[in-house]
C-alpha cells in the first residue's frame, strides 16, 4: 500500500510526459478503406484544380502526402487556445482508481494549484492522509506519513527513477484539463462528423489532440515520443464536463499508460473542484521524520 502511495506524485508526473506507442485509435475517428478513399479522392481533385490554375498552390501548404488549406490550420490554432482554461488557482478533489499488472488501489488525491507557482498534492487512503508532495518548477518534497520519511528530488532525480522527462507546466495544464505539447508544427486537421482533430509534430514527439466542435470541449489526447533512452505511451480521454463561472471543466478522466515498467491505468474522478479562491500550501516537516536519499519508487 504505502509503496504505491508514494508513487502517486511522481506518478502524476510521468503520466503528463510527451508519450509515444499509441494505444488504441481514437474511438471517435473511422480509419477505415471508405475514409482513406475519399481522403484520396479530395487530394487528387486538389491537385487537378491546382494544374488547372483553379487554385492558387501558394496558398496551400504541403505536409507528408496531404494538402490542407493554412486557414484550417489557423482553425485549430483556434481551438486550442479557446480550449485552454484561464486561472490563477485551483483546487481539487478526486477519487483515484491505479491499476498495473503488480498493484491495485483506490484512493483519494486533493489538488492545490498556483498557477505557473506550485503545485501541493495530498494522498488520503482508509480517511488517512498517507503522503503529501509540493511541485514546484526546480524541485518535488514529499512527506511519507506512514513510515515518517521526507524526500527531496530534483528534476533530474525524477526523470532518473521514471525514465522520462518531467515538465512542469504541463503537469498543470493536465490537470487542470488543458492541451498539452502544442507548440510544434501542425502537419494534418481532420473534421470527421462532430469532431476536429489537430495532429502536431514536434522535435521529438508527435500529439493527436481532438475537440468536441459543438463546445470546443477537449476529448481526448494522445502522445507520442521518439525516444532512444526510454519508450512508453499515454493515452487521455475526457469526458464528464460540467460548467462552472464559463469554465467548462472535465471531471472524469481515464488515462491509459504504458512504459519500461509495464501497463497501468489512472482513472481520475473529480467530486469538487474551485477556481481563483484563497488557498494555502501547507507543508511542515516534522522533526521525527528522517531525510531519506534512496527513492521509495526504486524499491
């Protein structure tokens, strides 16, 4: 129990990474022979109107072997930062459910956010607070209450004992239900029935980011990294919104994991959650606890 526990902060890290082998397909999107015929069918239309001189090419933009117009590009410029919540603070509380091939837990995560500050994560198991982490940008604390250790990682620690690199803001942005890796180049926009869908590619990592058109609601993300060091994959689907002073806030999310390790799910589940209210960190190290160097994740 207490091992798993502590893996939680560390845990919600790594699963906010740029991620690589995709799961499964989007369950919304049809990538069958009838979709792929008529995509091809549009594509050479789009090149017999250009060699007629009924569309200009230098409005188009080539990438891989489609053709899309820079004004959809724009679209999903659009929607991305439509989508992306606006806040100062945060706070949250949600029931957990963890499951891998070794470990199964339920438990309960109380989130306290500053924006672009820190980040304070509390794990309550059997109505007992078992671990308590502060994030910030250069370091993680975490108190172990049950076997009264404290540690202190820095970045580099942590990208060690999970093998992948760690970012700050997007651990923020994830939970609070906002796109991730955005800043690389947009290579495809699909419209397929209700749904548009932004592929991204960026140095060394390629993202799926899909908008529900009717509300720009986020509903689902998948990453992909091209790595040498380490290969793993994250699969997120949103759903559960509700809409709180024009925020529209997702308050189920399921991700799907997959790293060196193994497979592993995280299912997140969102009771209560504030926005822009008064919040404190609290963070005291008792003087019984002993400064611990050997990550608990490693054992």
């Amino acid at each position: 129990m207490t091992k798993s526990l502590l893996r939680i902060p560390l845990l919600l890290m790594a699963i906010f990474i740029n991620s690589c082998t995709l799961l499964k397909k989007p369950f919304f999107i049809k990538n069958n022979k009838k979709e792929d015929r008529k995509e091809k069918r549009e594509e050479k239309k789009l090149e017999k109107d250009i060699a007629k001189g009924k569309i200009d090419s230098t409005i188009l933009i080539k990438k891989d072997s489609l053709l899309i117009f820079p004004t959809d590009t724009q679209l999903a410029r659009n929607f991305l930062a439509l989508r992306t919540i606006p806040y100062q603070t945060f706070q949250g509380k949600a029931k957990m459910h963890y499951e891998s091939l070794e470990d199964k837990q339920n438990f309960t995560a109380y989130f306290r956010m500053k924006k672009d500050s820190i980040i304070w994560v509390s794990i309550t198991a059997f109505e007992v607070e078992a671990a308590r982490a502060i994030i910030t940008k250069d370091s993680v604390k975490a108190l172990d209450r049950i076997n009264k250790n404290y540690y202190i990682y820095t970045y580099n620690d942590i990208q060690k004992i999970i093998n992948l690199q760690v970012d700050f803001k997007t651990l923020q942005d994830l939970i609070i239900g906002n796109a991730v890796a955005v800043d690389g180049n947009i290579t495809e926009v699909k419209n397929v029935q209700d749904f548009l869908t932004t592929f991204i590619k960026g140095t060394d990592y390629t993202n799926q980011i899909t908008f529900n058109k009717a509300d720009t609601s986020l509903r689902q993300i998948q990453l992909q990294t091209q790595r040498e060091v380490s290969k793993s994959s994250l699969l997120i689907s949103m759903s559960g919104f509700t809409r709180e002073n024009n925020i529209y806030f997702s308050t189920l999310r399921d991700l799907n994991i997959q790293d060196i390790k193994g497979a592993s799910t995280l299912t997140i589940d969102f009771k209560k959650f504030d926005f822009e209210k008064e919040i404190e960190f609290p963070f005291n190290v008792p003087s019984s606890f002993k400064l611990k160097i050997t990550s608990p994740i490693q054992k």
